[in-house]
C-alpha cells in the first residue's frame, strides 16, 4: 500500500486542475477494491 501512496504523491505534485478529480476518482477506485 506504500507504493500507491507514492505514486499518489508523486502524480499530485505533477497535477493540473484538470488531474486533480481524475486522480482522486482513481484513489477512491484503489481504496474500494483493497
């Protein structure tokens, strides 16, 4: 789980706007499936 939380870090620091609901709907998605 440690290495999703780094990657999960690592696309914030790099995230527009834009990103940013992409990839908090891909962590709810890793966070309902574990």
């Amino acid at each position: 789980m440690d290495d999703y939380k780094k990657l999960i870090i690592k696309m914030l620091d790099h995230a527009d706007d834009r990103k940013l609901l992409l990839i908090y709907q891909y962590v709810k998605a890793i966070l309902g499936l574990s």
